[in-house]
C-alpha cells in the first residue's frame, strides 16, 4: 500500500508539473505569435508612411505653413518661401553627409508674410566655411523640405549655445541664440541648386523597414516552441521504456 501510494503521488505530481509546462508553452507561444502579428501591423504603417512621403517629396511646393507642424501632417512637405535672407550670420551645424565631414548652414529667412523660418542652405566642408556668408539677392525664392525640430541634440552631444557649437538643428536653441524671436518650429532643407558652396539637396530619406524579417523571426520561434513541445510528448519516458 505504501508503494502504490508513493507511485500515485509521484503520478500525479508529474501530470501536476506536465500541465504547468503546457500552461507556460502556450503563453509562449501566444506571445510569440502576437510579436509576429504586431510587427506585421508595423510593416504596413511602415509601407503607408514611406508611401505618403514620397508623395509629399515629389509634389509640387505650397506655401511653408505659418504654425505649428507635426510629423504625420507635415514633415517632408515640399514647401516654398517667398522673402529674403537676414543679415544675420549663419549657424553652422556639425554634420556628416555624403561629401564628407563638415557643417550645414543654417540662414534665418523672413518671408514676404512676415515670419521667420531657418533654411538650411546646404553644407560645407571645414575649409569652405567661409561661404556661408555669401547670400543670395535681396529678394528671392526658396523651395525645399520641411524638416522637425531636432531638440535632443546629435552625434552624442549637446547644442552649446554659449559657445557657438552646434550639433543638431534645434530650431529655438538657435532662434534665441540668434535673437530671432518667434522663428517658426521647423527649418527647410533647401532644395538642390548651382554646384557650389553652400551643397544643397543632400536630404537623405530612409526609413528602415525590417518588420517583415522580424514577424518571420517571430513566427518561427512560436513554430519551433510548438514543435519542440510536440516532440517531447512523444518520446517514451524512462519508465516506458523499461
């Protein structure tokens, strides 16, 4: 009696610890499943934001908008500005493009409706910096992208107003530093003009777009888990086997 209790203890201890796992191997498959389905819904808001602002790059500018701007509604809008540059000086913002190491320039612009807007005219090599302050006639045109605000700084490091040195295109930090006033929170990336100093029409416009190799990673982690279980539910125990 002792031992046919003991083996029936033992028994049911087992089938206790059998579905505690089972319990644990379906929730990992389920949170497995539902990553892969989420970076599915990533994709395809991937796919609309890359497909929306293509559209926005290639259409033909409007007026730059005088308020405030968002990314949904906004960046990447093709946009054109009527007015002239300030004699103001340029900042220069670190920057890395395809031409190397060198800075953007970034010129205050007040339009002919009366508000103020950086333009970043472009970039430089260290040894043309010189021609940032070269400027275009009194009056003119400019078209480019509307670009956000860049607040948090870049290459690991903070805008250092005090001393001049710049590392993102922080549209306030630099409207205050410059006594701009109320500079509008977005700057326009000029578009491409004469092969000169400053280079415009460097924008890059990528967005990584992985989803799908991560839903498949996804998906075969809960297959494998799934089939991995099913497996060993089939092998044989010890005491089968004897």
């Amino acid at each position: 009696m002792t031992v046919t209790a003991g083996m029936t203890e033992h028994s049911e201890a087992g089938i206790r610890l059998s579905a505690g796992f089972l319990t644990l191997v379906v929730l990992g498959i389920a949170a497995l499943t539902a990553l892969g389905i989420w970076q599915l819904e990533r994709r395809a808001w991937k796919l609309a934001l890359i497909e929306r602002i293509e559209q926005r790059v290639h259409a033909e500018p409007v007026p730059a908008p005088e308020r405030a701007v968002t990314a949904a509604a906004d960046e990447y809008r093709h946009v054109r500005l009527d007015g002239r540059y300030l004699d103001s000086p340029a900042t220069l913002v670190q920057a890395v493009t395809e031409l190397g190491s060198g800075y953007w320039v970034l010129a205050p612009f007040r339009t002919a409706d009366g508000f103020t807007v950086l333009v970043n005219r472009g970039f430089v090599p260290p040894e043309e910096k010189n021609a940032a302050a070269l400027l275009p006639p009194a009056e003119t045109a400019v078209t480019g992208l509307l670009r956000l605000s860049e607040p948090k700084g870049g290459f690991l490091r903070t805008n250092d107003p005090a001393q001049d040195r710049w590392y993102s295109r922080d549209t306030a930090a630099i409207g205050a530093a410059r006594g701009l006033g109320s500079a509008v929170p977005y700057f326009v990336d000029a578009d491409a003009g004469p092969v000169t100093w400053p280079r415009a029409g460097l924008t890059v416009i990528a967005f990584p777009n992985n989803h799908l190799v991560y839903a498949l990673t996804w998906f075969s982690l809960a297959l494998m888990l799934a089939g991995g279980t099913i497996a060993a539910g089939r092998k044989p125990s010890s005491h089968q086997r004897i």
